[in-house]
C-alpha cells in the first residue's frame, strides 16, 4: 500500500496494464463474442436461436454474480491478491475449453460442451468484474483514468490484431475442426495466465477512512439509496437498457451476413483483425476525449458505432458492406470500456465502485434477456429485416435519452444523486 499515490506510481502501473492488456487481446482474439464464438456454435451445430444469442447470454451471465460478489468484497484488504485469485477462474475454464477441443474426441454432444464452457467462462468474468473495478481504482489517478484506460483498451486492441493475424493463419491451416479452434483456446488460456500474473508488480493506494469497514446493513442501505435516489444513475441505466439491444445484434451480424454472402469461416479472423484495428484506434480517442470534455461524449462515440453497424447491415449488399459492419462494431467496442469504466468512477465519486458496477450489470440482464428471446424468435421465424430495424429503433431511443437525459457525472458529480428523475 502506497500512503502518497503520484502521477509516478500511476505511470508505473500504466506500464504494467499495457503489457496486460496486450496479452489480454492478443488471447481474447481467438475467443471474441461477435465472429469466433457464434461461427464456432454454428459449426458445431448449435442451433441459430442460440448462436445469435451469445452476446447477450455472455452479458447475463457476468451479471448473474456481480452484485454478491460486491457484497461478499466490500471489506477486501488486499486487493492485489483478490484480482489476481479470481482471474484465476477464467484462466482455468479457458484451459478446459482448449484441452477438450484440442485433444479430446467429441461428440454430438459438442456444442453443449463449449456452450457450458462458454457460459462458465462468461461467469467467471462476472466474478472478476467488480474486484478488478476497485483493483483499478486504488492503482490509478481519477484525473488520469481516461487516459489510462484508452491507452490500455488500445493496447488489447493491438493485442488483438496480432492475435487475429494469428487466428486466421491457424483456421486456414490443415487442422481439422474443431481442433482448428482448440489450439486457438490453447492460446488464449497461456495469454490470460500472462496477463493475469502482471497485476502482481502494481502499486496500490493505501485506504482512506471512507473505504473502512461496512457491515452487511449499510451495504444493503447504500445500494438501496442508490437505486432508488440517485436519479441521474437512473437515467443513465435507461439508456443503457436500450443500448443492450445491440448484444444479440453482434450475434446476428455475423450468422445473417454468411447466410447472405456465404464467405468462408476463416473470415472470422478478418472480421477479428479489422474490429480490433478500430476498436484500438476508438479506445484512444475515447479515453482523450473523456478526460477533455466529459465521458458521457465518449460514450456517445459508442452509441453511434453500434447504430451504424445496424444501418450497414440493413442495406449489406456485398462483402465490402460487412467489412463495414464490422468497422463500425470496432469503433462502438472500443469507445464503450475506456467511457464505461470511466463513469462508473464519475458516478460514484470514487465511493462503492464495486456496487456501481455490479448494479449496472445486475439491472441490465433482464432486459438483456427479454431483446434475447425477442430477436432469437424473430431470427428462428427468418424475420430478419425486422430484427435489424427494431435493433436500431432501441439505439436511437438509447441514444437520445443519453444526449438530452443524461447528465455528465464528471461536471455535475455528486449533486445530481436527489434532483427529480424517473424515481420521482
């Protein structure tokens, strides 16, 4: 623990993040929830409901366990080893994904095998999410954090470039599917163990009194005082109830469009590298510009990304089209974790950021599940022209309530937790 964190220790630490975050994406890429998992269901023959699904489920089942997981580590000590004990889950599940595809024999059965792994390996992420939210907090400088986490998420999108060069050198290879994928697997499981062993050289805050000690009771009571009174939080989750529309989109882009087009799966690791280029490229500027004029702005790059994928897949009428659409979810990616990271900590004013985040995910899965059954019955029915209109139906309506609801955290802070809102 660091009595006096300076903008040194913080560099120190960004230092650090970027070798992970590389290592991070550089494994991610052969496991990314819009081409590589939905492609690989598909082929193992799971049925469509449930391959355009994926994105939606991989966000369900973070949220199932964010919001114990920041009632049991309200008190944590030593942070440092929390982070790194739970990444240890993902580690493990991604190791079990890669030996059974790699070397074991499978069935009929297989796509319920990887659909298992694939909700577990969601879950764990689930576990990690708030430990790793106040990991981040007691090892930065708020008024450096967008910068940090821009440089950061562009870094795992370089990682990932590198990892999508590598993903569709070893699916247009003589390995035979699945196993295609499992050594992929293999990768991505020795990626997160580097990864995760790099928090261990980090500099941590010392605690301040108002992270002291907190009983069950008042736990329960900040979290009810925040659902309930902080309206301008209630806004904000609105609008992120109507952007979660998007998660079965990025499911449904990848299956609608090889239906179209019917290009070859190996393309998984074009559409990996060109996400990945702009999702860097967006990371960058979004941090920048939350740091500049607020991180609301640089989530409404975001916002956007995902609206015009859905336009761009509307109007598909050749391959260059879905390059397009794929541009575009980059550029949504990317801008969304560097702003949506970045708000949690406005929003909370540095205080219960575990609770924020698990709310945020814990509030949303509902939602998320009902966009899930209701684009799985459109696409199980071929109705797909009213699934991508209705996708951008939501994120217009998401958009707007950002733009004209929302207030930014970081101008107006804490002063928004009583003024009139929808709980009024």
């Amino acid at each position: 623990m660091i009595t006096n964190f300076s903008i040194d220790d913080h560099n120190y630490n960004l230092k650090y993040n970027l070798a992970h975050e590389f290592f991070w994406g550089f494994g991610i890429a052969f496991h990314t929830i819009y081409a590589v998992v939905p492609l690989f269901l598909k082929e193992l023959g799971a049925p469509d409901y449930i391959v355009v699904s994926t994105a939606g489920l991989f966000s369900i089942a973070i949220a199932f366990p964010t919001l114990l997981i920041a009632a049991l580590g309200r008190n944590i000590i030593n942070i440092k080893r929390a982070v790194i004990m739970v990444h240890g889950m993902i580690v493990f599940i991604s190791f079990l994904m890669g030996f059974t595809f790699t070397f074991i024999n499978t069935t009929s059965t297989a796509w319920e095998i990887y659909f298992i792994y694939f909700i577990l390996y969601a879950f764990s992420i689930g576990v990690v999410v708030p430990i790793w939210a106040e990991f981040l907090n007691q090892s930065t400088l708020k008024s450096h954090r967008g910068k940090f986490f821009g440089l950061g998420f562009a870094c795992n999108s370089f990682g990932s470039f590198i990892g999508g060069l590598a993903l569709r050198y070893i699916l247009e290879s003589n390995l035979p599917f699945p196993k295609n994928f499992g050594v992929g697997f293999i990768i991505l499981f020795f990626c997160l163990m580097i990864g995760t062993v790099l928090f261990m050289p980090f500099r941590i805050k010392q605690k301040t009194n108002s992270q002291s000690f907190k009983s069950l009771k008042q736990f329960l009571t900040e979290t009810k005082l925040i659902v309930f009174h902080h309206k301008n939080f209630q806004r904000y989750i609105l609008s992120r109830v109507f952007y979660s529309a998007c998660l079965p989109g990025m499911g449904l882009y990848a299956i609608y469009c090889q239906n179209k087009f019917n290009f070859a799966i190996s393309e998984a690791g074009t559409f990996t590298i060109i996400t990945v280029i702009f999702s860097g490229l967006s990371s960058y500027i979004a941090g920048h510009l939350g740091d500049l004029y607020g991180h609301k702005t640089s989530m409404l790059l975001a916002y956007s990304g995902h609206l015009i994928a859905v336009v761009l897949a509307i109007y598909a009428s050749d391959m260059l089209w879905v390059y397009g659409i794929f541009i575009a979810i980059g550029i949504g990616q990317g801008a969304f974790m560097p702003s949506a990271m970045n708000l949690i900590y406005d929003f909370s004013n540095g205080e219960n950021t575990k609770t924020y985040m698990a709310l945020i995910d814990s509030l949303l899965a509902p939602f998320i599940l009902i966009f899930i059954i209701f684009i799985g019955w459109l696409i199980e029915n071929e109705i797909y022209t009213f699934a991508l209109s209705f996708l951008f139906g939501s994120l217009t309506i998401g958009i707007s309530l950002l733009l004209f609801e929302v207030k930014d955290p970081k101008k107006h802070g804490k002063n928004l937790i009583h003024i009139d809102g929808f709980s009024s």
